[in-house]
C-alpha cells in the first residue's frame, strides 16, 4: 500500500514484528534517513529535496513507536539490534542490495548500529549530533549517577515507565515541543536555556520557555505537524528507546570490537549539547571508525543540525555520499 506524503510516497513496510511507515522520494543508490527524539521523519524535510535532486533513492521512516509506525508498548522492543532490523527489512522491501545509513540524534545511534549489524549492506554511514562510541565500561546511569548526583539528568528521568509520559501528555504538545526544541537550539544554548534544576524536578522544568514567536529554524506550520503527529500516538515509544542502554551495550559487546570499518562520516553543531555530557566522546568515536572520511561542525549551531543548518549539512552529505557512491 502507497500514498503520497510531502517526503514521497508513503508505503507501508514490515519490520521487526510491526509496520513500518515509509515515505520514499527519488531513483538510485538507496540512502535511509532515521530521525530522533522528539522528531518524525518531517525533521528530514530540507534534505530529501537535495538528495533526489542529486540522484539518490531515499527513505524517510517513521521510526518505531513514532508517527504512522508500530508503537510496542514493551521497553524492550527498541533495541537498537531490533531497530537495525527495521533498518535492514526497509531496504530489502525496496530492493537494495546495498545502501547508506544516515542519523540524527537516536538516529545516529540506529545508524552506528545498522553499520556494525549490516556490515555487507551497510556500505557507509553518516551520524549527526551522537557520535559513535563502544559500550561504557559501566552502566550508563552508574555513569549519569557519577557525574550529575545532585542534578535532573533527563535520560535517568525517563527510565521509569510512565513518569515522562504522564508529564508530556499533561503538557500543550506545541508549547512542550517549542520548548524542547529552543532549548536544544543553538539559540537557546547560547541563552542557557537548558537549566541546572535539581535531580527531582520534571523534564520540562530543565527548559527555559521558548520565545515570543516562530523558531528561526521550525516554523509555527511544521511545529504543528509536530505536536499532532505526538497527539495521535503518544509518548511511551519515543520515550521507550531512552530504557535498553544496558540491553544495547550487551547488545554491541556480542558484535566486536564496536570498530566500524565502513567510510563514515560525523556531523554536529559547534554547540552540539550531547558533546557537553562528558569529555572523551569524540576520541572515543575516533578510535573505533576506521575510515572516518569527514567530522563537520557548522559554527553556531546546536543539537537539530540539519533543521537549524540544512544547506551545511547537505553539503556535506551530499559531498560525502559522493565519495562513497561507487560501493552502492
């Protein structure tokens, strides 16, 4: 089944026990783009254009418990294997031997994953924003609990079933959404807009308001198909891939040595906020990418790269798929 969305046309597509909600624009070599939180596949919408124009086939998911796609209720059914499973049954659907993984935030840890688990389809992956590292030596939130005692941390926040969802589904989704999305902005970093509240205060309390206004980099039109997109299928599965890093660090150690052999390519802001969680990510993403061809960081900008500097990031997209296409 097939209709037509603003990113192509939107087939439906088997995944790992659920539906997948594809849109798909383009002929050639197949390049899978996979959003984050709290996104949908919209987020991709300056870059689909550039792409097909340039001669490539693209897909843009829902991802798993987003938008038009399957939303398992159970925590564990957002694995990253599992959604490198998704990831490999899109590209079988549509007949590619062969394709490249690109990224963005949660999207960029499914694409990591897709290279390590698709080694000889995967042929290249472009992460943007989470760089791609090996497994921490001890669990993440003994991590988090070490490094922030004393402050809210949203990752430990969304770990107990329920307690974010309620928060969020209580909250007007736009006004919740805008402020997320200022926050996270290179804007709203350099305003310090992601506070420094106590370890038991809500997600939302972390964020300053957004401004008077529409964001520079997401209009009031699109911030809407945002905010329904959330009203029609709620918050349990985007917040459910924030509750198996222990799983996917398991998960990674029973595939090697976390080395991705494949070109790759890294792209966050200048004021990129994953980077300020803790030192050492960027050496550690260097040492375990072995062909890591280019690492673009576009001066000014925060954590929705490729919404807040589209003409950047296609550049370098588009220049890096160039250098890779003859492994398609």
């Amino acid at each position: 089944m097939a209709t037509t969305s603003p990113l192509g046309e939107r087939h439906i597509i088997g995944g790992h026990g659920i539906d997948l909600s594809v849109s798909v624009a383009g002929k050639g070599p197949l390049v899978i783009l996979m959003h984050g939180w709290p996104e949908q596949s919209l987020s991709w919408r300056h870059q689909v254009p550039a792409l097909v124009q340039a001669g490539y086939r693209v897909a843009t998911p829902d991802m798993r418990g987003y938008g038009g796609s399957g939303k398992p209720e159970q925590p564990e059914a957002y694995t990253l294997d599992i959604v490198a499973e998704d990831m490999g049954a899109v590209a079988a659907a549509l007949g590619a031997e062969r394709w490249v993984a690109v990224g963005h935030d949660w999207g960029a840890m499914a694409a990591w994953r897709c290279a390590m688990f698709h080694p000889e389809r995967v042929a290249a992956v472009f992460g943007m924003s989470v760089p791609h590292t090996s497994p921490a030596p001890m669990p993440l939130l003994a991590l988090i609990d070490a490094l922030f005692p004393d402050r809210f941390f949203y990752i430990r926040y969304f770990q107990q079933v329920g307690v974010g969802e309620a928060e969020l589904a209580a909250a007007d989704t736009a006004t919740a959404l805008k402020q997320i999305f200022y926050g996270g902005s290179g804007d709203g970093i350099r305003n310090r807009a992601i506070r420094q509240v106590p370890r038991d205060a809500k997600l939302l309390e972390s964020w300053a308001g957004a401004p008077a206004g529409e964001l520079a980099f997401l209009p009031d039109a699109e911030l809407a198909r945002y905010a329904s997109a959330f009203d029609a299928g709620g918050w349990r599965g985007p917040l459910n891939w924030y509750r198996n890093f222990d799983r996917n660090a398991e998960d990674a150690r029973a595939l090697g040595d976390s080395v991705i052999h494949q070109p790759a390519a890294f792209l966050a802001g200048e004021l990129e906020p994953v980077l300020m969680f803790w030192p050492g990510q960027l050496e550690n993403m260097r040492a375990h990418l072995a062909d890591l061809r280019t690492e673009v960081r576009p001066a000014g900008i925060g954590h929705w790269v490729q919404q807040e500097a589209p003409a950047e990031t296609n550049a370098a997209l588009l220049e890096f798929l160039a250098g890779v296409r003859e492994r398609l």
